[in-house]
C-alpha cells in the first residue's frame, strides 16, 4: 500500500504516519549535520543530505521548505540539546545541608557548564553547528532565539542554583552571561582562543559565581 494511502494518520508496520513522518525529519537533521560538519556551509545541499539519510528529496521537501529550513532546525535542536544538557548537569547536584551553599552553588553551575560544553565539544558535528551558526542568517536567528531562551532558564533556576539571590539575577544579566559564554566556546571551537576543556569549565562558573553572588538589582 502507498505511504499516501496512510495519511489519515493509520498504523502502518507498528507506526502511524505522523510517526514516520517524524522518523524521516529526525533522519534528515541526523545527516544534515553530517554533511555540514564534513562539507561546511557551502557543500550542504538538498541532493547531499538525501543521499545521507538515504530518502528521497521528495520526503525532504515533506519536512523542509528547503536547505535554509534544515539548516535553522539544525541550529534549533543542537540549541535545545545544550538547554536540557545544561538543566540535566544543574539538577545533578543535590542539596547538602551540612555544606555551605556557596559550595554547593559552585558544584551546580560547574555541572551546567560542563554538561552544556561537553555536549559540544565531544561531537565535532555539533561543534560545526556553533562555530559556523553566526555565519548563516536562518542559522545565526535561531541561535539567537535560543540564546534569549537560555537566558530565560538561568534566570529561572535562580531559585534552584543560588537560593540566597533568587530574583535578583535580572534578564540582561543572564543574556550576558550566555551570550559570553556561547562567544567563548566559539572562539575556543575555531581556534581563535586556546583553552583547555577544564580551564573553559573553570572561567566560565567563576564568572557566572561572581555575578550570582554580586547582583543586586533586577534588570
């Protein structure tokens, strides 16, 4: 039976249609950041990532417009990727009465850095994402949308990492504090500052401690 006669959403081999819908999408990204990490901006097209994800481009073009689409949610999802990341590393650190909340707090926003540049930085295809994402209009958008969203969440989880300043970490703040930290992986990514992974780790919780536990004004 054709794929088309199961668009009313039937179970088809154990999956719906919107189901598989959402397995080829996931198949297209998967190979989208293979040829871009492998072929840079200028070799990523259409014909390429078919012939990745093995689909034809009939089936791209039922998840993307075109490239500039995949490309954005590429960016997107390595994005969100580096969110629940991030969140998984600060949630990891429980509470300890007995320890001074300044300790406890360094060991969260330590575990947030490091779990959100690990994901990074161990998967030279994601890596590509960040260093080549400012380069690309769709891409450099969805990053910055991203980076706002970010920025959001720390304010968010004041409360949870630095209960003593919970509400005085202002929006502002937060936004340059992510949008140094997304520049400084950059720059450590392409080369253009040399920085171990622990000393990347250690700069950035030293700033984010000194700032969390200096605000006093909500901006």
């Amino acid at each position: 039976m054709s794929e088309s006669a199961h668009a009313d959403g039937r179970s088809y081999g154990g999956r719906t249609a919107a189901e598989r819908r959402a397995e080829r999408r996931a198949a297209l990204i998967e190979a989208g950041l293979d040829v871009l990490a492998e072929q840079g901006l200028t070799g990523i097209g259409v014909r390429a990532v078919c012939h990745r994800s093995e689909l034809t481009a009939r089936y791209f073009y039922e998840s993307f417009p075109g490239i500039d689409d995949l490309l954005e949610a590429i960016s997107a999802q390595v994005g969100a990727e580096v969110a629940a990341a991030g969140l998984a590393g600060l949630r990891s650190v429980p509470d300890t009465p007995d320890r001074p909340e300044r300790e406890v707090l360094a060991d969260r926003v330590r575990a947030c850095n490091a779990a959100a540049f690990d994901l990074v930085l161990d998967d030279p295809r994601k890596a590509t994402v960040v260093a080549l994402g400012a380069g690309h209009a769709r891409m450099a958008a969805a990053r910055q949308r991203l980076l706002l969203d970010y920025a959001d969440l720390v304010v968010s989880q004041a409360a949870v990492v630095a209960p003593a300043t919970a509400g005085r970490l202002g929006r502002a703040t937060a936004i340059l504090l992510v949008g140094g930290a997304v520049e400084l992986v950059t720059a450590v990514l392409t080369g253009a500052v040399e920085l171990s992974r622990d000393d990347l780790v250690d700069h950035t919780t030293e700033i984010f401690l000194t700032v969390l536990g200096g605000a006093d004004h909500d901006r």
